[in-house]
C-alpha cells in the first residue's frame, strides 16, 4: 500500500510540475503578447541620433531622418542618413509582413542604386551597428517558446523598473542567430528594458537597454536604447531628438521607388 501510494504521490507532483510549467510558458507569451501589442501611433517623423562606440573610445555620430507607419499591426519604416559623409544619403525601407519574413531595401549612394536585402544577410550588421538585419525585425510571438521567470527589479540608467522576467527561446533554432534570449518587461507600460541575446554558444553577446521611456500624445515611447556587444565592446546608441506624431505620410514614402530620390 505504501509503494502504491509513493508511486500515486510522484505522478500527481510530475502532473502538477507539467501543469505549472505550461502556466508559466503561458504567462511568459501573454506577457509579450501585451509587449507586442503596446500602441502605436499611425504615423512618425523624427531625427534621431546615433552614435557608435568603439572599444577604445572612439565616436561616430550620425544624423538619420527617419519615417514610420503602422498600419493594421503591421509597421513600415524609412531611414534617411543625413550625416556624416561617410554614410550621407543611405537609405533604408522595412516594411513588416505577418507570418513571412520582412521585406528590407537599402539604396547605395556610392552604387547610386536600391537593392533588396536577402534574408540569408540577415546576421550581417546594419550599417555598421551592433544590429543586424535580423535584429531589425519583430519576431512573430509564436515563433519562441516564452517562458516566465518571475519578477525582479532592473535598474537602467538613472530608472529602477519593476519587470516581468522572461527566456526567449526559439522553436526554430535556424530561425534566430541566438541560442536564446532573456528579457525584463516594465510592469507598468510593457516596454521591455533590458534584454540579454546569447549566442549559440549559449554565451552573452549582446545587451540592449532603454534608458528613457516617455509618454506622448497618449503613447509610450522608447526615446532612447543602447545596444551593447559585450563580446567586442562596440555599443550603438540611438536617441530621439525630435519627433512629430500621427501626421499622415504619403504611401509614396514607404515604397523601394522613394529610396533612389529621398524625395
């Protein structure tokens, strides 16, 4: 009769381990779910600031124009590099497909012509920032297994935040360049902070924080992040300077034909 009940007892405590794992998992993908879901204006323009951080200390700073739509959750956006020479009169379209990858131009100034960008380039770094193409686009919810870790404070910047704590782990593991991810969600607006990307060797990589949230014309917008890789010690920070919202931007802007003029 005992060995029956021990045996009845590790059943139950396997099934109750199982439950709150799938409960946990679930928590995690409703906390992102709500992250993804955050309002969006319809339209924006901004400048914004970029700046690159060398190992040694040693700056770059650009100027990008730069236009955004969204539109049934689906968001497009257009950077316009305005300065330095190095980089003056590059341009850039994502528009953001559902279910599918994203579609990615970038017009050449040097090449004088606009070409897609392949998915097989996507671990390749963006204009040489610490982000890579994939980097650049939203990854669909169901594509990672979300799960919830509980909650811990994170201070970022001069900002303590409350967070949720969630693994990002991909289903897929060709489909994302890092073994996993780990990220801390604000309580209060849903932003998520500070994430952790490991390499596939299951090493850090790279941190992106948010220093400086703000709320604006019934939004929550990020206005500045700073994506650090630990491994080489280059950081790319990107800072809103100025910014305009909900403004209707003609269709024209968001196509690869607007890419050769920048006008």
């Amino acid at each position: 009769m005992k060995k029956l009940y021990k045996v009845i007892s590790m059943a139950t405590l396997a099934l109750t381990l199982g439950t709150a794992a799938v409960f946990a998992d679930q928590q995690g993908t409703d906390i992102m779910q709500k992250a993804k879901d955050i309002a969006k204006p319809k339209f924006t323009h901004s400048m914004v600031e970029m700046v690159l951080t060398a190992k040694n200390g040693t700056q770059e700073v650009r100027s990008i124009e730069q236009y955004g739509r969204n539109q049934n959750d689906l968001t497009d956006i257009v950077m316009l590099f305005r300065s330095p020479a190095s980089v003056k009169d590059t341009r850039f379209l994502q528009k953001e497909n559902k279910g599918k990858d994203d579609d990615k131009w970038i017009y050449l100034p040097a090449l004088q012509n606009t070409r897609r960008v392949n998915s097989s380039e996507g671990s390749k770094s963006f204009m040489g920032t610490d982000a890579t193409y994939d980097d650049l686009s939203t990854r669909e919810i169901d594509e990672d297994d979300h799960q919830y870790e509980g909650e811990e404070s994170k201070v970022v910047g001069s900002t303590t935040y409350n967070c949720y704590k969630v693994k990002e782990v991909p289903y897929d593991k060709k489909s994302s360049q890092y073994s996993y991810r780990i990220t801390w969600v604000d309580k209060d607006t849903y932003v998520p902070v500070y994430t952790e990307m490991y390499d596939k060797n299951s090493k850090l990589v790279k941190v992106l924080t948010v220093p400086t949230i703000k709320k604006e014309g019934g939004y929550t917008i990020t206005y500045e992040s700073l994506l650090e890789n630990v491994q080489t010690g280059h950081k790319t920070n990107i800072k809103i300077v100025r910014l305009e919202l909900d403004k209707p931007i003609p269709d024209r802007v968001f196509t690869s034909n607007f890419l050769n003029t920048g006008k």
